[in-house]
C-alpha cells in the first residue's frame, strides 16, 4: 500500500494515508498525485476525503493523468463504490476536486516542481520528478523494465535519489515479468542504466516475500549502493 507525504500537505500516491496517519495529519493533505489507478495506490482517497471533509476552503485536489481520471471518475467516485464528493456539498463548492496533468508536462505544487514520465506497468504508470530549487528526486513508481524514467534520471540536475520498486523475489521472476514488477534481477538490470552516483531506495517489497526479498537484495550485487525505505520513517533530500 504505497503513499509518501512530501513536506506534509503533498501526498504521492494514496494507498495507506489514512492508515498511517493521524487524523489531524490527514488535515494537512490538500493535494494528492496518483501514479496510477491500482488500488494499492489510491485505495485510502475515500476516506481521506470524508475524514477531512471541510477541512479545506477549496476541497482535497487530487492530480491525475488522463487515464487515471478517467478510472477514478467511473469506478471509485460514482455514487456506487463511493459517493461523488466532486459534487458534495455541491458543483461549486465540491470537497473533492479532480484536476488532468499531461504526462511530461511539468506542473507546480507549493514550490515544488513535478513532472510525470510514462513507465511500463500493466495499466498506465507515471514515475514523477519532484524538483525544487535544492535539487531533484525520482520516483518510479510501479514498473517492469522501463527506458524513458532513467533517460530522464541521467540528465536531471541535482539528483538526490532515486526510489524505485522492487516486488518479487527472483524465483518468481514469470509473476513478476507477466505483472510488470521488478525483482532484484531484473532491478539490478535497470540500475546499470543509471549514470548518475546518487542514492537508491526501494520501496513496494511485497510482504508475503519480504525476508527473502531482504535476503536476496542483501546477497545481490548492484551497480548503486540501495536501501529499503522503512515505514513511518522520514527522509531529507
């Protein structure tokens, strides 16, 4: 269940917020960026927008590419699955607002510059670059073995780090290939791709594999120095 708070009123990615934060955290949230429709990705939306429900003048902003507009719309914010908070209270005044950003189109979120780069998953994945005047960080989100998010990685000023998945161990590398996920394996591929000496964080280890995942990252030997990312732990870039 993937979600970062950047500088605690920005969510990337919405699949635990509501789980690991506060309620007086979750206030402090007006903007969310989805990488992806997957549940694991968005599943926590509902309840942060009726847990802050009033909380903002403005509504809670979620930030979405085309594609995943369009699932949210017709499948999680459709008056079946949940109620249309887009039009609650009402049009002009909705708690929820949803807003289009174009893939490679930079857009600005309180200072910080973000830019969504296409991976290749199994439904429509963007990694982001978040920029601000200090430098620079990536993030893959889900993905199989990609070209175009390392491209951009390798002539980012300023790069501070890298946080890409990894999800299977290599003995499952049939699941991961057919699901468009990473195992050290194939991660240990896509880091050769890198060109840059910054740090790499890993994040989305499934759980039911997480020993033997720590396992064989430990006994792996990759071009970059890697570190698991830890729940509830915080990080300055």
């Amino acid at each position: 269940m993937t979600s970062f708070l950047i500088d605690g009123h920005l969510a990337l990615d919405a699949g635990s917020i509501t789980q690991a934060l506060s309620i007086e955290e979750q206030g402090g949230i007006d903007k969310i960026v989805v990488t992806h429709s997957h549940l694991d990705h968005t599943a926590s939306i509902p309840f942060l927008v009726e847990n802050t429900f009033g909380d903002h003048d403005n509504g809670l902003e979620i930030l979405v590419t085309p594609q995943v507009m369009q699932t949210v719309k017709l499948h999680l914010f459709n008056n079946d699955t949940w109620p249309d908070f887009t039009r609650i209270p009402n049009d002009m005044l909705p708690a929820l607002r949803i807003s289009q950003v174009e893939p490679r189109a930079t857009f600005g979120v309180d200072g910080l510059r973000l830019t969504p780069i296409p991976v290749h998953h199994i439904v429509p994945t963007h990694g982001y670059v978040i920029e601000d005047a200090d430098g620079a960080v990536i993030f893959t989100s889900d993905t199989g073995p990609t070209e175009e998010i390392w491209e951009v990685a390798n002539r980012t000023p300023r790069l501070r780090a890298l946080i890409v998945e990894v999800s299977f161990p290599s003995r499952l590398q049939s699941v991961a290939d057919v699901s468009l996920h990473l195992t050290p394996t194939t991660l240990a591929g896509e880091l050769a791709k890198l060109r840059r000496d910054v740090a790499v964080y890993l994040y989305h280890l499934k759980p039911s594999y997480l020993d033997e995942l720590r396992a064989e990252l430990a006994a792996t030997r990759f071009p970059h120095h890697v570190e698991e990312l830890r729940q509830d732990d915080v990080y300055r870039f």
